[in-house]
C-alpha cells in the first residue's frame, strides 16, 4: 500500500462496501468488498478493503486457502504486520 491511508468513512458513500451492499446488493460485490464488510474495519493504516485486499492476496485468491489459514492458529500472525 502506498500514498496517504484514507479512512472508509471519508470515502464518497456509494464506495463503502457496506452502503454499496445495501443500495445495489450483494451480487454487485467483489469478493474483497465482501471479505471487508465481514472484518468491519481495518487498522491505523489500511481500511478494511486495503486488509481483505491484502489478505486475498496473500492467499492467491483462493477463498479455499483463506479458509483452511482460518483454521490456522497463525491467522492472527499473518493478518497483521
């Protein structure tokens, strides 16, 4: 991640993935977008789309891998540098 961290609230609201969720639904959601709404905020330098972003990467993509680092007891070491 690079540049200055914006926090999601001063996003414009149709950005948010929450506010995007409820106004056109939840097929019209990325998988980061929805990853994020389930981790419901970030951290003092990334928002919570930045981490699912970053997390999805880390696992190449593959929600199959994400679930079986869930099972991990090393999530929490990973998430969070």
């Amino acid at each position: 991640m690079g540049g200055q961290y914006l926090s999601m609230k001063s996003w414009a609201e149709e950005d948010r993935p929450r506010e995007k969720m409820l106004q056109k639904g939840v097929s019209m959601l990325s998988t980061n977008e929805l990853l994020a709404i389930l981790l419901r905020s970030g951290s003092d330098h990334e928002s919570a789309l930045d981490l699912s972003r970053r997390i999805l990467k880390d696992c190449h993509d593959d929600l199959n891998q994400l679930a079986l680092l869930c099972q991990d007891s090393r999530l929490k070491e990973n998430l969070f540098y």
